[in-house]
C-alpha cells in the first residue's frame, strides 16, 4: 500500500517503534546532501515554505503526534521513520552514541 493512501491509523501502526530523534536526524541529512549535491552541480536547492515549515514544526519537537502531522502532508518521509527501527540502523546509533 502507497504511503499516500495510508490512515492516521495506518501512519501510526507503521511508526510505532520509531525513533523521533533520529528520524529528525535523516530527515536533516537528507537536506544536508540535496543541498550538497545542488553545490556541486553549480545550482541552487529551492523547497517550497509550505514543505519548510512542516519539517521546522517536526523537529522543534520530534514526537509521534508531529510526526503523523507531517507524514499526512507528505507521506514519502515514512521510509526515513521506518528506518530508524532497522536493527542495523539501531546498532550504529548506539555505537556512534558510545563514541560520543
């Protein structure tokens, strides 16, 4: 099922489990390498307010309530929320934590 067609309901069951911290993290690096890559390519990264200021909303306080506000809005960020239950994704965390 396309995210864009899932419930609240639906969001909520795919991201119980999800780290909001680290979801706030991918989500930031995503731009960070939109933005580099627009560099290194000699052109400007442009994002619309509108998607700007959901993402600012989200991560002012990365919590399941926010995070199902900008899912609705834009459902093609529930792989980065997704991710951050992958065991893998969970022990790098850890590790880079431990590093810290």
């Amino acid at each position: 099922m396309a995210a864009d067609s899932l419930s609240r309901q639906e969001l909520m069951d795919r991201i119980a489990g999800a780290d909001f911290q680290a979801a706030g993290e991918n989500i930031a690096y995503t731009f960070q390498q939109a933005a580099q890559k627009a560099e290194a390519e000699g052109v400007q990264y442009f994002a619309k307010k509108e998607f700007m200021n959901a993402i600012d909303h989200y991560m002012e306080n990365p919590c399941l309530e926010r995070a199902i506000t900008l899912l609705e809005k834009y459902p093609s960020f529930l792989e980065l929320f997704e991710l951050t239950k992958d065991p893998i994704q969970i022990w790098a965390r850890n590790f880079k934590k431990s590093k810290e």
